[in-house]
C-alpha cells in the first residue's frame, strides 16, 4: 500500500521562516510542507513573496530566521537534486545553443560523459515533444516550444524536487493546458515534488494535491486548502466537478480578501 501524501516524509519544510529586505518584513514565520511526491501549488497577491519562497527553497536566498529543510537536510545552497523552472524562458536558455545543445549542457554540469549525453538527450526531448525540433535554436521555437525545452532540461538533472515559477504566465490558453498536462504525466512517472507558484487560480486546482494561500505585507500563510480532486486530472471533466467550482469559489475569495 502506499503511504498516503500526509504520512510520507516532507520534500520541503519551511519553519518559522522570515526574511526582511531593509527594514521592510518581507516573509513573516512561514512555516509549511511538501510531502514527498506532492503538487503544492502558492497563490497570493503580486508582491506576498511567492518568488521570494520559492528562492529560499532553491537555496538562493537565505532566511533571516528560521529553517528551510529540503529532502531532510537544512538547506546551505543550491542543490543538484533540486531544479528551477522559470517563467522567463528566452533568458533561461542559451541562444547560442540548440535544443539538444541546452539539454546537453544540465548533462555536463552533472558530468556526465559526452558519448552518454547523446542517449540521454533524444529521449528527453521525445518526452516533452520536441524530438523533432532537437536542432532548433531557442529563437526558431514558439513560447510553448521553449518552456518545453526548459522542462526538458530540468528533468535531465533528474530531479527530486521541481520548483516553477510561473511557469505557463506568458503562454496562450491552450498551449498552457498541453504543457500542465504533459507535466502532470510526468511527474506521476518520476514521483517528482512539485512547488509550483501560479496567479491562476484554476491552473493551481487543476495541478495541486494543495493549494498554499499567501497574505501580503509580510509574506505569511493564509490558508492551505486540501486538493482532493481525483487523478489523472481532464480539461474538461475536472474543470467541471462541483469540487473544483467549489475550490475556485474559496480561492477566489481568498485572493479578493488578500488583496484588500
Ligand atoms: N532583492 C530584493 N530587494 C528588495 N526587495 C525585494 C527583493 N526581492 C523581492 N523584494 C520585495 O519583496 C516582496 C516580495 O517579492 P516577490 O518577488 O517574492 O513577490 P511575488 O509574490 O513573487 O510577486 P509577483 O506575484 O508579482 O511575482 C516585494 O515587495 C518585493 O518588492
Ligand atoms: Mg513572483
């Protein structure tokens, strides 16, 4: 049997974190979890400090006071285990590169021999659906095409823990659902964790076990709300549940009361 999400070890622990940049509280005693396996989703307000958690969980900021634990260890840096999705996909690629190129470069930082890289990168590239594009540059490429490649080169460090910001901001609707959905059968074939920062309130039902609530001023917890919503998800049919319109009722008053 497996071990339901809330007894399964955390993959990321913030407790009792805050951080101020100045004198102006940024974060205030944040504390929450990620099990292992899990999709949480962080909604809140522009400007609550969504970016600036999912930093401190890469390891790229540290908290002022309290803890950050990742895979069972206090965070000190960055970590290979631990990949970063950004929103801004043209500047997260090498222009210079191909497709195969930028996949290959996460393959050296790991060290992995030029001959190995070759079998690994075609199969990456087939699994977001790029096989056919591994020549392209970045600029060759649609939006979707480049977020893809993005992905595709996150997973080659083969991560434990996926953190993605905004990912799909900049996309159109329907490239948007293609890619929450192929990210979702994917992370369901690794067991990946997933912390996934969104505005979109739908796109955080629709891919989270849960969804962490942020208030402003300073960035701290809200309100997590549980995600029992069935898997696999579907488009149309999840969309549609009274389950999920009841969530995205709470959401949206959530957000509406945030922001005031
Ligand atoms: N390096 C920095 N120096 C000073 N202030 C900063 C820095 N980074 C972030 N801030 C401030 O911290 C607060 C939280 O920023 P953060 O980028 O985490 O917000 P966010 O929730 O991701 O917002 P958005 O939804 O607009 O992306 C903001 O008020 C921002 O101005
Ligand atoms: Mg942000």
């Amino acid at each position: 049997m497996t071990p339901s999400l809330a007894t399964r070890r955390p993959a990321i622990a913030f407790e009792d974190v805050s951080l101020a940049y100045g004198n102006r509280a940024v974060i205030s005693e944040l504390s929450f979890s990620v099990a292992s396996g899990e999709i949480a989703c962080v909604i809140g307000p522009s400007g609550c400090g969504k970016t600036t958690a999912l930093r401190m969980a890469a390891g790229l900021v540290r908290p002022a006071s309290g803890n950050v634990a990742v895979l069972g260890k206090s965070l000190a840096g960055p970590r290979r285990d631990v990949a970063i999705v950004f929103q801004d996909y043209g500047k997260a690629l090498l222009p210079w590169r191909t497709a195969r190129g930028n996949v290959s470069l996460a393959l050296e930082a790991i060290g992995i021999p030029a001959r190995e890289r070759a079998d690994m990168i075609d199969p990456l590239l087939a699994k977001v659906g790029l096989a056919s594009h591994a020549d392209k540059y970045p600029t060759e490429m649609s939006g979707g095409m480049q977020q893809r490649l993005q992905i595709a080169r996150c997973l080659a460090q083969k991560p434990d823990v996926i953190l993605m910001d905004e990912p799909f901001g900049a996309l159109d609707a329907m490239t948007r659902q293609g890619l929450q959905d192929e990210m979702l059968s994917i992370v369901a074939e690794t067991g990946t964790t997933v912390f996934f920062v969104t505005h979109d309130i739908e796109e955080a039902i629709y891919l989270g076990d849960k969804v962490i609530g942020l208030l402003p001023n300073p960035g701290r917890i809200g309100q997590v709300f549980d995600i029992g919503l069935p898997r696999p998800r579907n488009q149309l049919t999840t969309r549609e549940m009274p389950e999920f319109l009841a969530l995205r009722r709470a959401l949206f008053d959530f957000i509406e009361k945030a922001e005031q």
